[in-house]
C-alpha cells in the first residue's frame, strides 16, 4: 500500500483531509529542510569558519616558506661552494700571474730595445739609401760623360784612320 492508501483506508473523509493536509506539511518541511540543508552547506563552504581561514593561511604559508627556505639553503650551498673554490682559483691566478710578470717585464723590455734598434737601423738605412741613389746620379753622369768623350774621341780616331 502506498502512503495515500493507507490514509484513506485507515481515517474518514475529514481524518483524511487532516492527514493529508498533514502529510503536505511534512513533504513541504522535508523539502524546505532538505534546501535549507544544501544552502547551508553551500554557504558553509562559501564562508568558511574565520579560524579554519587563519589556519588554513597559516598552513599554506608554512608550505611557501618551506619552500624558499629549501631554494634559499641550495642557492646558499652553491654560493659557499664557489666562496670556498673561488678564492683558491683567484689565489692560484695572482700567484701565476707574479710567477710570469718578471718574464712578461723582460720580454716587454727586449721587444722596447729592439724597436729602438730597428728605428735607428731604419734611418741609417734610410741615409744610405739617399747616398746611393745620389752615387749612381753621379756615376751615371760620369759615364755619359766619359760616353760623349769616347764617341768625339771615337769619330776622331775613325776619320784620321780613314784619312792614312
């Protein structure tokens, strides 16, 4: 039997209006518990409990910090590690650079007196050069010279053979 069977079978015609009427107030609280229920945890879940708020802020910053605290320990890790290996590589590059300064110094002083040298043998050269480009001017005057004598003396001689 279904609920509105029972009732009429049970009451009379006014009972029955009264169950009736008594069952659509029960359906209609049930209805209005059950909306109220879900709006309640609706907004339940909308406003939380202000402390459920602060902890689960607090909770949720814990886990940030925890997290830069790893990324700040490895970044400090790798920075003490180059502290530690830098100085002894910057150590051993000023000592390697002491060792090879005096050879540097030395070099850098042949090369100064060598420029020097090659200065002074360039402008000697240079004068030389002059000299000897005003001999050959003299040496080939001379011989044009001494050619114009031999080519008078020459046709001199040739006429007087020609002439005995």
């Amino acid at each position: 039997l279904t609920v509105w069977q029972h009732a009429s079978n049970v009451a009379g015609p006014r009972e029955f209006s009264l169950t009736m009427a008594s069952l659509r107030v029960l359906a209609a609280a049930c209805l209005a518990a059950t909306a109220s229920g879900a709006g309640l945890r609706g907004r339940t879940e909308l406003t939380v409990n202000p402390i459920r708020r602060v902890v689960t802020m607090l909770q949720g910053m814990q886990t940030k910090i925890q997290e830069e605290g790893k990324r700040d320990e490895e970044l400090y890790d790798k920075f003490m590690c180059y502290c530690k290996t830098g100085a002894s590589d910057l150590a051993t590059s000023v000592q390697a650079a002491e060792t090879k300064m005096p050879a540097v110094t030395s070099s850098l002083q042949e090369t100064t007196a060598q420029k020097a040298q090659l200065e002074t043998d360039l402008a000697q050269h240079k004068t030389d050069r002059v000299a000897a480009e005003d001999a050959i001017k003299e040496a080939t005057a001379l011989r044009e010279k001494e050619a114009g004598v031999f080519a008078k003396d020459s046709g001199d001689y040739k006429t007087n053979i020609a002439a005995t």
